[in-house]
C-alpha cells in the first residue's frame, strides 16, 4: 500500500491490486505520483490501482495503469467509482474509450474478447 501527504496535510491512500505488479507498472506509478504530487483526496476517497494482471483490467498494454477512486456519496448510503487510466509517462485519460483512441493513433488496435 502506498501513502501520501494530501495538499492540506491529511494523510491520502493508495493501494495496488494484490496481483503480481511488472517493472513497467512501478515506472508508471511512480511518474503517477511525480505528476499528481498536489493532488487532494477527499477524505472519503479511497484509491486503488489496477495494470494488466487484475481481473477486469486484462485490455490494458504492459505500463498502463487503472485507477478506480472509491468515493462515499453525501448520504453515505452508496460509494460512486470514478476510474482513470494512465499511460506509462503518468498522463491520464478519463475513459476507456479515450485510451483505445490513443492506441489507435499509434497504429494499435484492441480486439476484445
């Protein structure tokens, strides 16, 4: 689990999926911090990273990265999930759709299963 110092001094938390993380995934992580150092997390929020190997995220290319933010609602009845992915230079994108479209550009192509 990684931590770090929210913008106001409270403390924010991160955690990596539990499956085995790849060289290229900790690069990615770490441009990931580097980039997003000021970034202020509610203190509701919790982050969890996902790469390639974690369930659901099988798609993404080796150093890409998946962030789902798990975030309680105001009634605190439901918990709303925002996700981002990140290429390996940190830069993030805000959908699926959006990184496939970025692949595309290079010349890749997704064939989901």
């Amino acid at each position: 689990m990684e931590h770090g110092e929210g913008s106001h001094g409270r403390g924010k938390w991160r955690k990596i999926s539990n499956e085995e993380i790849t060289a290229m995934t900790w690069n990615t992580m770490n441009n990931i911090m580097r980039v997003n150092d000021r970034l202020h997390l509610h203190k509701d929020t919790q982050c969890f990273f996902h790469d390639m190997n974690s369930k659901g995220y099988e798609w993404l290319m080796p150093g890409w990265v998946a962030e789902e933010r798990h975030s309680m609602t105001q009634t605190r009845k439901k918990i709303r999930v925002y996700r981002y992915y990140y290429n390996p230079m940190g830069r993030y994108y805000k959908s699926k759709k959006l990184v496939v479209q970025e692949w595309e550009k290079c010349g890749l192509i997704l064939i989901d299963k």
